[in-house]
C-alpha cells in the first residue's frame, strides 16, 4: 500500500515503556557495581543448604516474598490484564507476558494498537469489578471502548474484529464481549458498532480468508 | 649432434609436459657432457633452425595478408623456442661461457623485435634464466631491458602468463645491485629506461602482474635517482590505478581487494620525493565530496596515513602538507556521521602529531609540532561553544593533543582552558555534559600517557617532571565544584555523572616529582575535599526520610566507582569514608528500624566493602609529603576493625527482622573477603596464589597471644614491627588470609561465649559462610596445622563447646560447624574420623533429637553429610579398618528399621530422624561408598512398611541424589561423576517390577510406596539417568497421576507425587516425546482430570500446592501439540479446548498465562 492511500500516514506513536503497566511490589532492588556477590551476601534463603523439604517457608524471612507464593495468589482477570503488558517479576523468564490488547498490531503500520492508543486501560471496563467478582464463573461483562487515529478510519472494522477474535480466544466462556467505537471517535461509529456487535456477521466476516489472513496477521505479534 | 635435432622435433611433436621436459633435460645432459663446447652449443642452437626459417617468410607474409595460416607454425615455432628455454632450466648455471650468455641473450632479445606472436613467452622464460647464469654480466642486462622495451605496443596483446614472465624479469634485473650501477652509469638522472618500461607496461589489468609491477615501481623510486620529470612518469604510473578495486571473479587468483590496495598504498608510502605529488592528489580524491563511497574514503585516509608515518625527512616530505591535509580533514569529523571514517581521519591527525614530534632516538624541534597543534587549536575554538560541534570539535582538538607527551604539555593547558570559559556559560545541559566528557577524556588520556612515559623518548619521562600542572588541579575548584554545587538546570543527572567521573581522574592523576619519584597531582586537600563531596553522596541516604527523593542512585553508583579508584592511590581517603560513615551509622537506633532504613544501611555496608577491598591499594606520596608507611592491607584491615567495633548494631533483636542489621555487618566483612579475593586473583597468576594459600606457622597459635583488638592495633602500628609488604608481593594474599582467619576465629569466640543475644539464626548462617570461604581457600597443611577439623567443634577455645550453651540458640550454633566443616580438604579432617571419634560421635548422636525443630534436623544432617562425604579409611588413616562409616551407616540403618516397624516413633520427630539419615547416605552416596549397598534392603523395606514413617522415607528418598550446593568441588567434596546413575540403579531400578499394581491389595499398597520412592528419585536425576526405564516409568506416572487425581476413589491431588509426575513428565516430554505416544490418551485423560481435580478444591491452606498442580499440568498439557503430529491429537482436540477455555480463567494468574498459551496450541490441532 502506498503511502498516501494510508488512511492516517503519520499516527502519533507512543514508547513501549510509556504504556500503562503494571508494577508488581518489587523488593530492594540493588543493581550498583558493588551488587556482584548479592546472592551470597543477602540470599532470598538466609540459609542455602540442601533440604529435604521443599518447602522454602522454612527459610525464608517472614516479609521476603517468594515466587511461589506469588503463584498461589487468588488475583482476578482485571483491566490491566485484558489490556497487556505486565511487568513479570524480575528473573521470571517462563511466559513473562500476557498480553491480550495491546500487542495487537496495526494493520496499516509496524506498531501496536497500544502503542497508537487505538486500545486503552482507560476503555475497558469489567463488570462485575474484579473486586466484587468472587466467584470466577460468574458471568461477566467486557467492554472495550476503541479510538480510531482518524474518525474516517475505514479499517475500524478490521481492528475491531481483531480485538474481538483475540478475546474469544483468550478468556473464559462466562465473559461477554462487547467492541465498539468510542463515542465520537469515528464518523460512522453506529454502523461499525452495529457490525462488530452482530455475531453473524461477525461469523461471516471470518469465513473470509482475506479478512481472516489480515486478522491472523494482526495476532502475530501478541504472545 | 644429430641428437639435438630429434629432440628438438620430438619436443614440438609432444604435447605432453613431463615429456617435454625430460627431452630439455637429455639436450641439458648432452651440453654439460661437451662441457658446453661451442660446437654443442652452436648445434644445439642451430637445432630449431627449421622452424625459425619459416617465422620468417611467415612474418614476412602476414605484414602483407593478415591471415592466420601460419598459426600452427606458430605454435610449433613457439615449442620450438620453449625447447630451448626448457635446456637453459635444467642446464648448469655456472656452465655457460659469458660470450655463449651474451650470444644467447643477443638472439633471444632479438625475438622481441622480431617475433612477437610465439617468441616471447619463451624468449622471457630463457633471459630469465639466462640471468642466473654464473656467466651473466651487468651490461648484458642493460641489453635485455632495451631489448624487452622493443615490444611496446604489442606487450599488452601478450598473454598475462608471458607478461608475468617479463615482470619476474625485470623484478630481478632491478633489484640486482650490479645492473643498477650499470643503468645509473648509462642513463644517469634521466633514466630513460624507466619510461620505457613505464610506457611498455601501463596498462595492465592482471591483478597479479599488477602485484609485480607495484613492486616494481617503488624500486625505481627508492633505488634509482630519477629526475622529478621521470618521479612524476612513476607516480602517475600507479596513481592511476588509485583508488584500487577488484572486480569478484568467479575462479580466485589467491588475491583480494586488500591485497591490491596495501601495494598500491606502499607505491605512495615508498619514498618521500613523491610526496609533493602524493598528498595534493589524495586530498584532492577526498575534495570530492559525496562522489567517494566509505571504503574509497577509508582508503584515501590510510593511504595519508602511510604516507604520514612512512616519508622520511618529515620536515621535508610531511610539514608543508600538514596544513593543507587538515583543512580537508577537520571536515570529516566536524560533519562525519560515519564511526569508521572519523575512526580513521583521527588516526591520521594522531600519525600527523606523533611524526612531528619524532623518533623515539631523536626528537625534531618542538615548533614543528606546536605550530601544528595551534592551526588545530585555532580551527576548534570557536566550534567548542557551539553545542553542536561541541563533541567534534573536542574530539579532533583531543585527539591531537593527547597523541603524545609533548603535545599534551605543549597543549592541554589551552585546551582546558577553553573549556573551561565555556562551562562557564554553557548553552545546553548537553552542552555541559559534552565539555565534562571532554575534560574527563583529557584526564583519561593523560594517565594513560603518564603510564606509558617509559616507551617512548627518554625525554618524554623529563616533560613530566617540569609539566606546568596549576590548570589541571585548579580544574576542581574551577569546574567540577562549582558544576557539582549550582542547582541550576544544566546539572541533570547526566552531568552529576560526569562531575563525579572528573572528580575521579582528577585525584588519581599521577605526577613526577623533580627527584623521579611518582605523586599524586592533586595536593592532599584537594584529594580530601573530592573524597569528602563523594563520601557525603553515598552517607547522605542513612540521614534522608523515605520521601525524599534527592537521591539517585546513578550518580551514588558513580560515586562508588569513583571512590574505589580514588582510595586506591589516595589511601587516607577510605579511613575517613569508614569512619564518617560508622559515625552515621551509629547515631541511629537500630533496635527496629524501618524497612527503608535497613536498606540504606545495607547499601552503605555493601559499598565500603566495594570501594576499600576491590583493589589492591597502590603505595604513591602525596605531592608535598614525604612518603609514609604503606600497607596493601591497610583498607581490609580498616574495614574489618570497624565492623568489629559496630557489631552488634542492634544488641538485642526480637525478631529475624530487627537482626539483619546485624547480618550486614556480617555481610560487609563476607563481602570485603570476597573482593578482596578477587583483587589477588586479578593481580596474581592463581598458581602464584595457590603457593601462597598456606604457611609453615600455626597461625591460630600465633592467634593466642593476641588481644581482641589485634586489629585495631595494626591499624595504628607504623609498620616497624612487622615486616614491610609491597603491593605487588603476592605474600599480601596470604597476610590477607592470615587476618581472615583471625576475623573467623573472633567472631566464632563471640558467638560461641559472648553474649547470645545478636546471635540469631540469620547472622549464624552469615558467618558460617564467611568462615567457609575463609577456611576452603587455605592449602591442606595449613588446615591441618591449625587443626580446623578440631576447632571446627570447638569454636577456638580449647574444650568442645558444640553442645553446651542455652538450648534455644545452641542448636543452630552447628552452622558454625558447618561453616568450617564445608571448606575443608578431606586430608585434613582425617583424624575426626578415628573410631568413636569426633566424627562417628556427632554422626550417631540422636540425643535431644526428639525435641529439635525440622531446620535444625537439617542443618544437622547437612554436617552429617559433609562429614560421610569426606571420609576416607584405609591404612595409614585414622580408621585403618575402615569400620567406622560402616558402623555409623548401620547405626542409621538400625533406626530406620526400628521406626518404620514399631510405632513408638512419632512421625513429626522420626521426620527429623529421616533428615539426618538421609543426609547421611547421601554425603556417603557422592562418594560411591560402596556401605551404602547395605543399606538398600532396609530403606526399601523401610518404604513399604505400614506405618506413616514409611510415607516419609519414600517422600524423601529423593534427597540421595538432590543437588547439594555444599557438595561441590569448590568445596573440596568428594563427587564422583556418575554417583547420581549409581545411586539410581541401586535404589530405584529394584523397586519398578515391585511398584506396578498386581490388582492384590496387599501389594497395591505397597506398590503406591514404591511408585512415591521411584519418582522422588526420578526427579532428582537428569533424563539420561532414567532414560533406559522410560517404558515402565510412564506407565507408572500415569498411574500415579490417575490414583490421585479423583477425590471420589480415595486420592489426594495435593500428594507431593502428583506434582512429581507432572515435572518428570514434561520433562520427559522434552526430551523423548515418542515414550510417551502410545500413552497419549492416558496422559491427556489423567492431565484433564487432574486440572479439574485442582481447580475445584478450595482449600486455602494448600492453595500453593494445589496452584502448582495446575500450572504444571498445564505446561504439560500445552507442550504436548508441539511434539506430536495432528492425527495423534485430534480426537481429544475439542473436550481439550472446552477445558482450557475454562483454565484460562484460573484463578492464579500464572496459571492463566500457561492457559492461553496451551489454547493457542491447542487452537491449532483442529485447524
């Protein structure tokens, strides 16, 4: 596609370290050139002799936070992990990521939808909130506000079908997932709604194999 | 006579090689057999005559008609002619008469006049062996040149094999002394003979007759004087050929690109009377502009560069240039982007610099150079106020300055000083951090120039002495304070940096004093007063609240490689460090202090250690002072002598928390041992320091006579009463060890009788592992000589103290043994092996073992290892017998039978019992005792005996084989390299037939038993080790994973087992997936059901092992479409997905990244 037939050439990008993350408590972090012999000096076990327990609770200090327990926490899908972009704890190389928005590319340009803010944390809403979900089956609602770069944006469809897709396949039966234009943000932001919303034509959009390829194509880049 | 005719036709009728040159050789043989009577000669000659006679009715013919009927005469005529240079190779050099070498070269030269089709190849090949001949005079090779030269135009229709020919020729000629005098006699200045050989050869395109012919030419310039008319013919000549290229062949000649230009770059090198021709025509190829690529550029610049380093006569050949050359230049650094190109341009103002300068035998007058550094210094003045050439500009004024000693006393107090008007009013952060990088570079260069003073000229060394050093001191208070203390914008963190780095350079500058001696340039309070901005950077962290958010630890991390450098020279710096900082230290409360205040303390700690013990101090006098006592040690020694004096920070902790204060103290003295340590093994070859690690004296005797504050003292002493230890003797690695081992043994004194309070389990185990780095560093005598494995028990006193002491710290006051214990050689622990000995006691004490907690079960049983690890019996041991290891494995053998068949032993305390025997078997397992065998039948009987104990022994036999990090050959453990495949095949391997459920319930139990047993060992070992058993290892994790994964039949998902089998089984997943292929439907079903299992029990107490169980079985889950084809997957494709779909809304988030990968995986089998 050339140049000028791009329907927004020149978006405004953002860093990836300027995307809203978020920042897991972190311990007392020492990076200085004296820091070398750190896990001799200050280990996480104040003892690192053998045991025959795996259980690590018996020595570690009651405030160092291990990495299993991190693993039992009961922590609910929020906004922040629909969004993407978590900060794993440091020296977590195992799936260091869950990143289901804003990894997405877009279709026109080498970048994220995060990255154009076309996806934002701000625009995605959970309801019942995390906080008051205490059962994990109950049904539960996702709404995800998207912000074309242009309000003529004639791929809005496309990202909103991606960004749908990417849902479906990535959270659990009881959430409902409803896309949509914010309010404004494009000139027919009714009939793209309309058409997102619809699931048969969204089952007929994805018979499509060209539609179903810039899909796919879009999806790559979100692991 | 008639021979030399058949030989000449059956040479010509030949094609073959080899028999060519056996009929040259029989013509050679013939020759030498007359002894080269003119007869033979003559007829020999006269023997192709049949060929030569139609070449010249040939000849005649084609002047007329150009047709090629005659070739083949040629090509018979041309053998004809090889026939003959064919004889003269294989003849005898020394046989020919010089009138048979004149004849000859009479008629072969009259070839290149005469018959240019199929003479020549052979004509040159005959001349040049004609000059070999013993007989070949000087004037004939005058004649052979003028010959030659009759070629001219019809030279380049040659083929370049018979051009090659001819260089070779003209190569030897040239080169040869004699020939020479005789062309200068004959041609004088005008050396004719040059341009015609010029003008015959000009233009080749062989790349490697053009090799030759650039040997060639630098000889006519640098042998032959030649008249500037001829100088300008030669430069022309391979100037012409500048900038060379090669075009890619497709059959490679064994030449490259580089090749061609290195020769052409040694035609410009060659000789200094080109240079007017030389430099005007390269900077003229630069002067292009954008029309040169980078690799011409890099060329053209080397070639300068060459020029630059090789003329001779500088004054001559490179000083009326030098202007010129910089003026093209400076461009390419002022507006170069390309690394490469400004890389080499800096190179070439470097040759330029150090050309001027001189020789390192003779130095030229100083105004050569100076007046080139000024052009340099007038140009970049200006640029350096312009933020935007600031970094060029300094970069080309740097480089020119620092190339050599001169310059930089010539120059730099200029150079600074421009600088320094311009920090004054900087016109950007940027701006200010470029000047600051450019000072710092300066001081950079100019310690490493004082530290090279010795290689270049002796009057370099004298420059320092008399070196004006005013501008370059007065750079703290002129620059960096005042950049340091204005809180303007421009300071950003960036510029602290910088500040901090210059700080650095700045103190560390060397100097010489007018007697040779070397000193610091700073004075004594301007080395104070840097240290004290740098030491309140780093102490100011202890004083700030939480909130405040002043500090950045960037600049503190500078500040720490600042000091460290800075007290390396200036040594009186890291004693006011330490006690400003012990200081702050102590004015606070640390009975509780806060989390953040514990880290600061931590931080300060951790970096005196850094700053004082990672380098070896260097013994330089202040400017002023006259030198005073130095010692290598003397930081380490200051530092340990204040952490004594701190510890205990916090006299009475209650909790594990309000001790760590205390640890870090600890941990200051581990640290500073452990970059101690380091600083040796960077100055010292390790072999050095193995033969320093011991000592003929018994230090800990030396020990006795001293009082506690041993260290103090030596701090104070003047060095009269010890012997005196330069920095550069590797005799300071074993004093350093000397005062380590007395760190180890106060402080083991302390925890031992002092009060127990401070000692909590946390600072324990801190010292156990200062004293184990301690104690694994000394060589065997010495630990035998100071008889560690006693003291090892008894702390350094003199009675055994291992088990007296209030009972709630005693227990873990073993890790002190331990700490000792780890690092010895098992040589030296020898004698705590005798019978009933020290060794045997401690191994079978079960006393008080009912009442001690699992940690110090452990930790007792982790000395039980170390110590059946570094056994050895046998004669001339201390267990000749070999009986002692053997009674203590029996002993435990015993226990074990006694608590799995009664149930008097309560499983909490047999836990205990089970750690320490574990352990036990385990040091003795990495040894490959073979004592352990014995015990085999016992533990698996143990395993299946009824009562609960027999759960534990299977849950833990693990320990057998688990990594022990004390176990290592660092600390001088005894681990054989297959003791985990031996271990395996004598407990594991049994128990396979026994572990497979019979449908008897009798054995179904037991069989449960050995299934826990085998897979707490499996997933100890790698796979190598259980490779072989994979068929029926996998039969019993599905096994497993099926038993436990319904709660409904009577299984118990959070079963350690189950989390076992899912690791062995990923891993076998790794590594041999189609073990697994027939079990396919088994793994799936059971991985499904387990995750379910797992996702529906709420118990929050095992919420840890239950989330485990699920993210494990989901990495199983989501490798498995990965090793396996569609067809194997598909019919369990969809209720896989429903379940994961369900799994990706895990509760633990872990989980539910696994989840969405195994979907995506998942998400591809049905595609």
């Amino acid at each position: 596609m050339a140049k000028s037939d791009l329907d927004n050439a020149n978006p405004t990008v953002l860093s990836v370290s300027q995307l809203p993350s978020r920042n897991l408590a972190k311990g007392h972090e020492r990076r200085g050139p004296d820091s070398k012999y750190d896990h001799i000096l200050f280990p996480k076990q104040w003892w690192a002799g053998s045991s025959l327990n795996n259980d690590p609770s018996v020595w570690t200090s009651d405030e160092d936070e291990d990495d299993d327990l991190t693993l039992a926490t009961e922590e609910p899908i929020d906004e922040q992990e629909i969004y993407g972009k978590n900060y794993a704890p440091s020296g977590c190389t195992c799936m260091a990521r869950r990143n289901l928005l804003s990894t997405i590319s877009d279709p026109e340009h080498p970048v994220t939808l995060g990255q154009i803010a076309v996806v934002r944390l701000d625009d995605i809403h959970l309801s019942p909130s995390p906080a008051e979900r205490l059962d994990p089956n109950t049904l539960t609602n996702v709404e995800v506000d998207l912000t074309p770069t242009v309000n003529h944006c004639s791929l809005a469809t496309v990202i909103g079908l991606a960004v749908r897709v990417r849902l479906e396949n990535a959270l659990p039966p009881n959430y409902r997932i409803i896309v949509r234009m914010k309010d404004g943000s494009h000139a027919q932001d009714d009939q793209v709604n309309k058409q997102l919303g619809d699931k048969e034509r969204v089952a007929a959009a994805l018979e499509n194999d060209t539609l179903k390829g810039i899909i796919e194509k879009m999806l790559e880049t979100c692991v | 006579m008639s021979n030399f005719k058949d030989w000449a036709l059956q040479y010509v009728l030949s094609d073959d090689e080899t028999a060519q040159s056996e009929i040259a050789k029989k013509a050679a043989k013939e020759i030498e057999n007359t002894r080269a009577s003119s007869a033979s000669v003559g007829s020999w000659a006269a023997s192709i005559q049949p060929w030569i006679t139609i070449t010249k009715q040939d000849d005649d013919n084609s002047d007329d008609d150009d047709d090629d009927s005659g070739s083949g005469d040629i090509i018979a005529r041309a053998k004809a002619l090889g026939f003959l240079a064919d004889t003269l190779e294989a003849l005898d050099k020394s046989l020919l008469r010089p009138e048979q070498v004149i004849r000859l070269v009479g008629f072969f030269g009259a070839m290149f006049s005469y018959d240019h089709k199929a003479g020549i190849t052979a004509s040159a090949k005959a001349l040049r062996q004609l000059y070999a001949m013993k007989g070949f005079k000087p004037a004939v090779g005058v004649k052979m040149i003028e010959d030659v030269c009759k070629l001219k135009e019809d030279f380049k229709l040659q083929t370049a094999a018979t051009r090659l020919e001819i260089y070779e020729l003209f190569l030897s000629l040239v080169q040869d002394q004699s020939v020479t005098n005789e062309l200068q006699d004959k041609y004088g200045t005008s050396s004719g003979f040059i341009v015609d050989i010029i003008q015959l050869c000009q233009n080749e395109r062989d790349p490697r007759n053009l090799m030759l012919w650039f040997k060639l030419l630098p000889i006519f310039l640098t042998e032959y004087s030649t008249s500037d008319q001829v100088t300008e013919e030669i430069f022309k000549a391979f100037s012409a050929y500048f900038p060379i290229t090669l075009r890619s062949s497709a059959t490679p000649i064994g030449i490259t690109a580089d090749d061609l230009k290195n020769a052409v770059r040694a035609c410009f090198a060659s000789h200094y009377k080109v240079a007017k021709l030389a430099f005007p025509f390269l900077i003229g190829k630069l002067d292009q502009g954008d029309a040169i690529t980078v690799s011409v550029k890099l060329d053209i610049l080397k070639t300068v560069k060459a020029c630059v380093e090789q003329y001779d006569n500088p004054q001559a050949s490179v000083v009326p240039h030098v202007s010129k050359i910089w003026n093209s230049l400076k461009y390419e650094v002022r507006n170069g982007e390309v690394k490469d190109t400004i890389d080499a341009t800096l190179e070439v103002l470097r040759a330029i610099a150090n050309r001027l300068d001189g020789t390192k035998a003779q130095k030229f007058s100083v105004s050569l150079l100076k007046n080139y550094i000024d052009i340099v210094v007038d140009d970049c003045r200006d640029d350096l106020a312009n933020p935007t050439y600031t970094k060029q500009a300094g970069l080309l004024l740097m480089t020119v300055i620092t190339t050599n000693i001169r310059a930089f006393t010539l120059e730099s107090a200029a150079f600074v000083d421009i600088i320094r008007k311009n920090l004054r009013q900087p016109k950007s952060p940027s701006h200010t951090k470029d000047l600051l990088l450019l000072l710092n570079s300066t001081l950079k260069s100019r310690a490493d120039l004082f530290k090279n003073r010795k290689q270049g000229n002796s009057e370099d060394e004298e420059l320092f002495k008399t070196e004006s050093k005013d501008h370059l001191v007065a750079l703290y208070h002129d620059v960096y304070l005042p950049t340091w203390t204005s809180k303007s914008e421009e300071t950003t963190s960036e510029v602290l940096k910088q500040v901090v780095q210059g700080l650095a350079l700045l103190a560390t500058q060397q100097t010489l004093r007018p007697d040779g001696q070397i000193s610091l340039l700073a004075s004594r309070s301007v080395c104070f007063e840097v240290c004290s901005l740098l030491i309140h950077t780093l102490t100011k962290g202890l004083a700030l609240s939480q909130n405040d958010n002043s500090s950045d630890a960037a600049v503190e991390d500078e500040a720490v490689l600042a000091l460290q450098s800075v007290v390396a020279t200036y040594t009186d710096g890291y004693a006011e460090l330490v006690d400003r900082a012990k200081v702050e230290i102590e004015k606070r409360d640390w009975t509780s202090p806060s989390k953040y205040t514990l880290n600061a303390l931590q931080d300060i700690l951790s970096r005196l250690a850094f700053i004082g013990c990672s380098r070896i101090p260097l013994n330089i006098a202040l400017d002023d002072e006259p030198p005073k006592v130095f010692k290598p040690l003397q930081h380490f020694i200051k530092l340990a002598a204040s952490m004594q004096d701190l510890f205990p920070l916090s006299p009475l902790p209650t909790s594990e928390k309000e001790s760590l204060a205390n640890s870090y103290v600890i941990s200051a003295l581990h640290g500073a041992m452990l970059h101690f340590r380091d600083a040796c093994f960077e100055k010292f070859e390790p072999k050095v320091l193995e033969a320093y690690s011991g000592s003929d004296r018994n230090w800990l005797e030396e020990f006795q006579g001293l009082s506690k504050n041993w260290l103090h003292q030596l701090q104070g002493e003047d060095g009269s009463s010890e012997v005196v230890i330069k920095e550069d003797d590797p005799e300071v690695y074993r004093e350093f060890l000397r005062i380590s081992l007395f760190i180890v043994r106060h402080l083991y004194r302390e925890a031992a009788h002092g009060k127990q309070a401070p000692w909590t389990e946390r600072v324990f185990a801190q010292v156990a592992n200062l004293a184990a780095l301690v104690v694994r560093s000394l060589d065997e005598n010495l630990q035998k000589s100071c008889n560690l494995a006693q003291n090892a028990f008894n702390f350094f006193f003199s009675e055994d103290l291992s088990s007296s002491g209030p009972s709630s710290v005693a227990p873990f006051r073993k890790l002190l043994i331990l700490g000792i214990l780890q690092g010895l050689r098992p040589a030296a622990m020898a004698e705590l092996y005798a019978p009933q000995g020290i060794a045997e006691t401690f191994m079978c004490d079960t006393s008080r073992m009912a009442t001690v907690l699992l940690a110090v079960g452990e930790i007792r049983g982790t000395i039980c290892a170390v110590l059946a690890n570094k056994y050895k019996g046998g004669q001339s041991t201390f267990d000749p017998e070999s009986e002692t290891m053997k009674r203590v494995l029996s002993f435990w053998g015993e226990q074990l039978k006694t608590a799995t068949n009664t149930d008097d032993t309560d499983p909490a305390i047999f836990e205990v019992y089970n750690t320490v025997t574990m352990h036990t078997l385990a040091g003795a397992c990495a040894r490959q005792d073979k004592n352990v065998l014995s015990l085999v039948p016992i533990l698996h009987e143990a395993i299946a005996s009824p009562g609960p104990n027999g759960a534990i022994v299977a849950r833990t036999i693990g320990g057998l084989v688990k990594t022990n990090e004390l176990l290592t050959s660092e600390n001088h453990a005894v681990v054989k390299r297959f003791y985990k495949q031996w271990t395996y095949t004598h407990f594991a391997k049994p128990l396979y037939d026994l572990a497979l459920p019979t449908g008897d319930e009798d054995t179904a139990f037991a069989a449960g038993r050995y299934t826990t047993a085998i897979l707490s060992l499996v997933s100890n070992c790698p796979f190598e080790v259980y490779q072989e058993d994979l068929p029926a290892l996998v039969r019993l994790l599905i096994t497993a994973l099926n038993n436990n994964s319904s709660a409904s039949s009577g299984g118990d998902i959070t079963q350690p087992q189950v989390a076992t089998s899912l690791e062995v089984l990923v891993e076998i997943l790794s590594h041999e997936p189609e073990a697994l292929k027939e079990h396919l439907k088994a793994i799936i079903t059971a991985g499904m059901k387990t995750y379910e299992e797992a996702a529906k029990n709420t118990n929050k107490v095992l919420a840890r092992n239950l989330a485990a169980a699920r993210k494990l079985t989901l990495q199983l889950l989501r490798a498995i479409p990965k090793k396996f084809e569609e067809r194997h997957l598909l019919p369990y494709a969809l209720p896989m997905q429903r379940m994961l779909a369900m799994a990706s809304g895990d509760k633990s988030r872990e989980a539910r990244k696994v989840a969405l990968l195994a979907r995506e995986n998942w998400a591809k089998v049905s595609a």
